[in-house]
C-alpha cells in the first residue's frame, strides 16, 4: 500500500545560500513595496471617481497596504535573523509530500514519517 507522508527540506546555510536569501528578500521586500505604490495609486483614482462609497474604499485600501507593511516587517525580521545565523546551520526551506510503501509484516514506527533532506549549495547531501 502506498501512503503520502511529509518530507522536510532543510537547507545547510553557506556563504552562497546566505547571499542567495538576502537577494531572495530584498527582491521581496522591493515587491511588497511596488504592490503598496500601487494600491496607493488605485485608491486615489478611485476616490476621484466617486462611485464608490470613501470609507469603505479607504478601509479595504487600508488593510490591503497595512497587511503588505506587516509582511515587510516580516521580511525584516527574517534578515536580521539570517545575519545573526552562523554557517552551516540548518534552515528548514519546505516541505514536501512523498510516498511510502508501506505492506503487511513491515514495522510501524514514527521514524517511518520523520524523513528529512538536507540540501547545501543545491545538492542533496544527506536523506535522514
């Protein structure tokens, strides 16, 4: 019988990966701040239009560019804890799901759906 497990991703941090995250980061955090440029444009253009009801336009506007800044917060946040991170440390990248055979007279333990591969510079090196 085949069965769907999740499998983690971990990522070796090196100078490479290091530098590959902070553009990774900064090219997110220039696209949250294009997206908040341009909700603050909608808006404007909207408000000229007086179709719309102002405090309803003002309030959705509002929470579409505020959810953006608490992003970019995040984003922040993660730069400053990537700095802090020595090399060779692990960082957890994603998880993906895989399958497992599983058949009768097999043991059945936790261990069977704790995998976990470590990738550094883009190769695996290690399936645990």
């Amino acid at each position: 019988m085949k069965i769907i497990q999740k499998v983690t991703v971990k990522q070796v941090l090196t100078v490479r990966s290091k530098e590959k995250l902070f553009r990774y980061y900064s090219e997110q955090r220039q696209k949250l701040q294009k997206e908040s440029d341009q909700l603050h444009f909608e808006q404007k253009k909207m408000e000229r239009k007086n179709k719309f009801n102002q405090e309803s336009v003002n309030t959705y506007f509002a929470k579409e560019i505020e959810m953006r800044h608490e992003k970019v917060r995040l984003i922040e946040f993660q730069v400053e804890q990537l700095e802090i991170l020595p090399l060779g440390s692990e960082i957890k990248e994603q998880e993906l799901d895989a399958i497992l055979d599983v058949a009768v007279g097999d043991t059945w333990d936790d261990s069977m759906f704790t995998k976990t591969i470590l990738v550094k510079d883009n190769i695996i090196v290690e399936i645990r």
